[in-house]
C-alpha cells in the first residue's frame, strides 16, 4: 500500500485551509498514494485552546458538506481518504470523529475519538462527547483501518482492541505541540514520549503505526497560554517500531510512503505476543484501578 500523510499549518482562513489540503491531496495522489491521512480538525484552526460557546458553529453534520466535497475528490482521483471532523450530531451533542472515504466517494464508516482531554490548552471536554462507536477497524478497498485520534494515541488498550478486532494499519489523524514556557528540555522529553508510545504500538501488535500532526504556531486569544507551536514530526513505524518516514517539525510536508503490509505476519511468527497473552489472568484490567 502506498499511504500519503498530509503535515499542514493552518490559519483563521478556512476555504484557505480547505483549498490547501485539496492541492496536498492531489500531489500525494499523483505520487501514487492509494490512503491519504489528514490531520486532526484539518479544516481550521485548533480551536479547543479556549472555551468559547460560539466555534459550535464550527461544527458539521456527517454526511454533511466535508464529506461531500472532500468525497468528490477522492472519488476523482480514486484514492481512501481519512477525514478527521468536528460532528454535530444533534443539538447539543458533538463529536471529535474521524470519517473514511472511500475511492467512490462513499463513506465507508467513521470513528468517534473515545479518550477526550480537558487540560490547559486542550480543553476538548467543552466540545466534544466521548464516542460510542467503540475500537471497531473501518474495511475499506485499501484493507482494514484502525482509525482512532490523537489522545486516543496514549493508550496501548486502545491499540490492542483495534488490533485485535482485525485492523491491518492504525492510523492516528493528531493536533499536538509544545506550550512555548516549557524549556527546551522539556519538549525534548514531551516529542520522544510521544512517539515512543506510538512505536511500542506497532511493536506489541507486530502492525504498522501512521500519526499525522499538524504544524505551526497557534495562538491562544484568550491570553491564558502563550498559544501552541505544534511540533509535527508526523511518522510512518513499522510492525517492529521501525520509522519508515518522518515529517520535519516546522514546516508543512506532504510524505508517500510504500508499506509492506505482509510483515504483519513475518515480524508475528517472530514475535508472537498474541500467542503468549495471558488473557485468563487480565481480567481485572477494565477495573480504573487495582486496590491492594
């Protein structure tokens, strides 16, 4: 399979934002991506920064105007597409849903991101409603997805579940960056946490691991924060943690990658994780903590 991820800094021009992506689509597509990835809220600015009633506006119905318009692409230009947008579900109901299209312009199922932050900065509590669709990979012409979204990225129960349930790829449409007060240091530590988290991923499930952030700097109007630089770095790892691909993290990039999906099973016969589970003694794993 050849994956194109799209790294993009985005501005308060959201037709502009728009117009962006559908160029850096068609430029993966014409390097031969099958997939392309998007970043997470890819349409306009983070906006989970402040807490602010009126961005619910923001917000779309799926099937709804991205997907239709973002569908006609691909349907042109016959690739999968991985959207990631702000849903309105019903009044007073929204989502943080990723949504696959498929190369007849189709939607061939969505995702609702199930772990939601509240932290300074990431305040996506406000907005959006844990999912309810559950870890269930998405069948597409190009295979099996495992989509989740970006918090989503920190749990390796998630992972396992969409693993586990048949996703031949997880794919993580991400908005992640530095607060500039952290030292040097610090978002040294932050970026490696990050992508080691996704690597061990691809590892424990011998299955590759996609993450697509966005890039750029974003202020925070509410003046709380000095705004988010988030640091890109958006990467392709491989079924033993490999990094098949790597973004830069200051600049927009557009990468096609071509993965081998049989090493699945090669780098699985080697390490059979699966086979050496001890599913009869995890059981207290659902609990939110063991007591002694």
């Amino acid at each position: 399979m050849k994956i194109g991820i799209i790294q993009q800094s985005n501005t308060e021009n959201r037709q502009g934002n728009i117009t962006k992506l559908e160029q850096n689509i068609r430029s993966c597509a014409s390097n031969g991506a099958e997939l392309v990835v998007l970043q997470e809220l890819h349409n306009g600015l983070y906006f989970c920064q402040t807490e602010d009633p009126v961005v619910f506006e923001q917000a779309e119905s799926i099937p709804g105007p991205s997907t239709e318009s973002f569908g006609k692409l691909a349907k042109e230009l016959g690739i999968v597409l991985v959207l990631s947008l702000f849903e309105k579900r019903t009044a007073g109901l929204y989502h943080n849903t990723a949504v696959v299209i498929e190369k007849d312009g189709s939607i061939a199922g969505k995702y609702r991101k199930m772990h939601i932050p509240d932290d300074p900065a990431y305040y996506e509590k406000f907005y959006f409603t844990p999912g309810d669709l559950g870890f269930e990979p998405i069948q597409t012409s190009v295979g099996k997805l495992g989509v989740m979204v970006c918090w989503d990225q920190w749990y390796p129960e998630a992972a396992r579940l969409m693993t586990m349930t048949g996703a031949e790829i997880l794919l993580y449409p991400t908005a992640i960056g530095w607060e500039s007060t952290d030292t040097e240091a610090e978002k040294q530590r932050q970026l490696e946490a990050w992508m080691i988290a996704q690597r061990a991923h691809a590892i424990a499930n011998g299955i590759h691991v996609v993450s697509c952030n966005r890039t750029g700097y974003e202020p925070d109007s509410s003046g709380v924060t000095k705004g988010i630089q988030f640091w890109g770095n958006s990467f392709v790892a491989g079924p033993q943690g490999e990094i098949l691909a790597q973004a830069s993290n200051n600049k927009d990039e557009n990468i096609v990658v071509d993965l081998d999906l049989t090493r699945t099973e090669i780098v699985r016969r080697m390490w059979p994780f699966f086979r050496d589970r001890r599913v009869d003694a995890f059981g207290e794993m659902t609990k939110r903590w063991r007591e002694e």
